[in-house]
C-alpha cells in the first residue's frame, strides 16, 4: 500500500509541475521578451487563464501527502516553514498580478504587476527546484549537534542558508550551491517549458525567436545538468546505487535525455505540440529521475544517528491507507476529467479568448 500511495501522490504533484509550469515558465518568458502590448496581454493570458485550474493539483497534493505519510507531512512542513511561507506570498503575488494587472489603464500600474508575475514566476521555478534539491541532499534529521540529536528524531529545522553554504556541512540551509544549481536547472527547464506552451496557445510576435531561445536554453540545460551529475556524485557516492539495483529505474533519466534531444529540433518540428510533449518528458523525467535515486527514502537524513523517512516509516496505518484508496482513486478520477474538460474548453490558440478578470 505504501508503493501505491506514493506512486500515486508523485502522479499528483508531477501533474502539478507539467501543468503549473508553463504558468511559471510563462511567466519567465514574460519577463525578458514580452516587448509590446499586445505580447504582454497574451502571454500573460496563456497563464492566466489556467493557473487557478492547475494549482488545484498542488493542494491534491498537500492533501494526499497528510493523509498517507501523516509523518513526513508535519516533518517537511515545520522544518521548511520559513521557505514555505516564501512559497505562499511568490503564489499570491503571481495570482494578484494577473488578475489586477488590467484593472486601470496607467502604464505605471501595468507595469508594476507585469514585473510581479515576472519576477515572481522566476523565484517559483527557482525555489521549487531549491526543494528538490534538498529532498535529494537531505537534512539533519533530529537536529544533531556532535552526535546528540536536538529534538525528535524526524524532525529538524533548516535556516536559509549555513554560514558555510555548503550542502556537506552538519547542519546545512536551504539554500547551498547544490541547491542553487538545482534551482538554476529548474528555472531553465520551467522557462524552456513556458516557451512550448507560449508557441503553442498564442500568436504571440515574439514566437519564431523563442525557437531560438529554447535552442540556446536546451544546450544550457545540457550543460548543467552534466555539471550536477557530477557534483551529485561528489556528494554522495552512492547516488546510482539505486539504478544498479533496479535496472529498470533508468526509464526515468531516459524520458528526460529524451525530452533534451527532441528539443534540439525545435526549428524543424511541423507541430508545435511535438515541442511541449519533449518539455513535458523534462520535467517528468527530471523529477522521477530524481525521486528514483533516493527510493524508497522520500528525505534522507544527513546524520548516521537518525534513519532517514522512508514511505514504510512515515506511513499511516495499513488500514487506514487501505480505506482511502478507494476515495483516492475516485478523486484522481474527478481530477483528470476536471482537468480534460477544462482543456478542451480552452483548446486551440487563446488570443481572443475573454479573460475576464
């Protein structure tokens, strides 16, 4: 039952970063190449229209996240408490730009909310690859300071960053230059995904450039992503364990190569559709490539005195993981058809389409 929940909340929240990351990825590309009016309003509509829709995946999320692995639940979200409530305000400013950007028609006013969803897009992306970095890092598990644990063994507490900003020392922050760099793969990856989407629901003036641009982008994020695999095994030897082990695991890393390949045509592709689909395999395969490295752990601990959460020592009871499975899948159901139904009323190029604010 544990494999099951877990398999099916990365679903949920894998979903939720397909889906809500061409919004963030909109977002970034409406920052540095949205020039004239026209471009501002319709990129900015190609999130807008669909960011409160997708975000309903992320409180799926949260929510599936409290009912299966109650533990890891209360353990992430009191020892990142203060990067969360970031998380919220980055959300709520990216929302209130959106929708209060066109309520007056002062330049000064468009423009201050034109670079609140900017900006705010780009710490998203950047933040949430901050996240992944430090579930993959781990944490201090029980606070321990030489050798005596602080507090209960499951939970810890991460300032913003350790003086050493360094991801090898005991106590590390959130933000170290791991982390950044898995920050920094995030924001290209997000931005390369926003583009697709932006090509592909708009007739924006910009969109022949933004091939170019995803072609620059994708040889980046090549780069980088190099880079952090060898950093990676820097930090923990013993980071491929998991795909010697269970050879089959390598599905994962292979949808995201995948997705880079593809986009390396980005120029010669008939459909602009084929573009989102290898953004899409990125993002998919970043995330379970990732998550596949540490199974079953979900937060490795970086001490040898706590054991680090796993699905089996963070899971509610049997029973109760038995009976939730039924509304569980029910509600994966209800979400799917919300979010098909939604799509084919928004299908096609969205120039002309009301938003209504």
């Amino acid at each position: 039952m544990e494999i099951f929940w877990f398999i099916f909340i990365m679903i949920v929240l894998a979903v939720f970063f397909i889906l809500d990351g061409y919004d963030f990825g909109a977002g970034i590309i409406h920052l540095f190449f949205a020039k004239t009016e026209k471009d501002k309003k319709v990129i900015a509509k190609s999130a807008g229209l669909f960011w409160d829709s997708n975000e309903v995946w992320l409180v799926a999320g949260g929510g599936l996240l409290f009912m299966a692995f109650p533990t890891f639940y209360s353990s992430v979200f009191s020892g990142f408490y203060l990067p969360l409530i970031i998380v919220l305000w980055l959300i709520v400013f990216r929302a209130i730009s959106l929708e209060f950007r066109n309520q007056f028609k002062f330049q000064m006013w468009k423009d201050i909310w034109d670079k609140a969803f900017g900006v705010s897009s780009l710490l998203l992306a950047l933040f949430f690859g901050i996240a992944l970095g430090n579930i993959i890092r781990g944490v201090n598990l029980g606070g321990v300071v030489n050798g005596v644990s602080t507090y209960e063994a499951h939970y810890f507490f991460l300032p913003l960053w350790d003086s050493s900003f360094s991801p090898l020392a005991e106590s590390p922050g959130v933000i170290d230059w791991f982390t950044i760099i898995i920050g920094v793969i995030t924001v290209v990856t997000l931005a390369i995904h926003g583009a697709t989407w932006v090509i592909l629901k708009t007739e924006s003036s910009v969109n022949e450039k933004l091939k170019s641009v995803i072609f620059k982008l994708n040889i980046t994020l090549l780069i980088l992503t190099i880079f952090s695999l060898v950093v990676w095994n820097i930090i923990n030897p013993n980071a491929l364990d998991n795909y010697i082990k269970n050879p089959f695991f390598i599905i994962f890393p292979l949808l995201y190569f995948t997705g880079i390949g593809g986009l390396f045509y980005i120029k010669k592709l008939k459909k602009d559709i084929y573009a989102f689909v290898f953004s899409t395999l990125l993002i998919l395969g970043g995330i379970t490539a990732s998550l596949a490295s540490i199974f079953p752990v979900m937060l490795p601990s970086t001490n040898d005195v706590n054991e680090s959460l796993t699905i089996y020592n963070t899971a509610t009871s049997q029973y109760g993981l038995s009976v939730a499975m039924y509304w569980g899948i029910l509600g994966g159901i209800l979400l799917f058809v919300y979010m098909i139904v939604q799509k084919k009323l928004m299908g096609g190029k969205i120039d002309d389409m009301d938003y209504g604010h």
